[in-house]
C-alpha cells in the first residue's frame, strides 16, 4: 500500500506543472437536493460533508455523513489529475464520492451509498455538483507545485524498502 500511495506521489509530482490550485473549500448539492462541501489543500482532500437519502421498499434512512482526513498522513485522499475519488464511512454508512473538476471553480460527480442497519438497509447512486466558495476561487490561476511537506525525500523514503 504505501509503495502504490508512494507512486502515485511521484507520477503525480512528475505532471503537477499542468495542474491548477484546487485548494479551497467546495460547497454544492446532490441530485437529492442535499448538501455536499469537502476542503481540499496542498491537492489533498482534508474533510467532506455530505447528506444522504437512501429509500428501500420498507424503510427511509439518511443523515449526514462526515470524514476528515489527516494531512501528513499516508490515507489522504489525492486529488490528481483533475480527478478525486474518496471511500469512506463508519458505523451503518459506506460511501464512495468520485468526480472531476471541470475547472478551477467547478466540480461534478457521483456518489454511492450503501446503508445497512438492523432495521433497513439499502443503496443509493447520486450525483452532484459544486462550487468552490471565497476568496479561494478568486486565485484559481494559481500554478501547481509538488504537494506542500512532500519533498523528493519524503518520495524516495517511502519508495525504497
């Protein structure tokens, strides 16, 4: 795991000269009309938001779901390539959100439910849309640069055994 994690660091350090600044915090909403927001810097995602619905033949259940990312550590998802998929969960809840940016400002994708609980249980494929808010989307010209804290070091380090 931590030799792909550290691959994927150097092809993604290799092509970053293309990439614009995403950092920033992302707000929108789902295909459900619920609400979506996640932080990205230094082209990691930190922490998503997003609310859920799931409706199965006997039962409705939906809340919130909430995951935060550690920064320095080797789980972060990246977002790469103007693509970010995370998988997350806890308790009764899984999810997948995947997408794109569009541009510096836009993002789209899906996300994919899966609830099971004692008392209901079932799936749900959303899409959604967002934003990204302040004075983050005001600098989107931004040039990319290797990850903040990740030198060439750091990316031999974890290459070699």
């Amino acid at each position: 795991m931590a030799w792909t994690l550290a691959a994927s660091l150097a092809l993604w350090a290799l092509s970053a000269g293309a990439e614009p600044n995403l950092d920033g915090l992302w707000q929108g909403t789902t295909s459900q009309g619920q609400e979506i927001s996640f932080r990205i810097a230094a082209g990691a995602m930190l922490s998503i938001q997003i609310d859920w619905v799931i409706q199965a033949d006997t039962c409705e259940a939906g809340g919130t779901a909430r995951s935060s990312f550690c920064a320095n550590c080797a789980q972060v998802p990246l977002v790469s390539g103007g693509e970010l998929r995370v998988s997350a969960g806890s308790g009764d809840l899984s999810y997948t959100l995947s997408g794109e940016f569009l541009s510096p400002t836009e993002a789209a994708g899906t996300a994919e439910f899966t609830y099971a609980s004692s008392d209901c249980g079932g799936e749900a494929l959303v899409t959604w849309s967002a934003a990204r808010q302040g004075g983050e989307a005001a600098s989107a010209e931004g040039t990319a640069t290797l990850a903040k804290g990740v030198s060439w070091g750091v990316i031999k380090a974890l290459l070699l055994p």
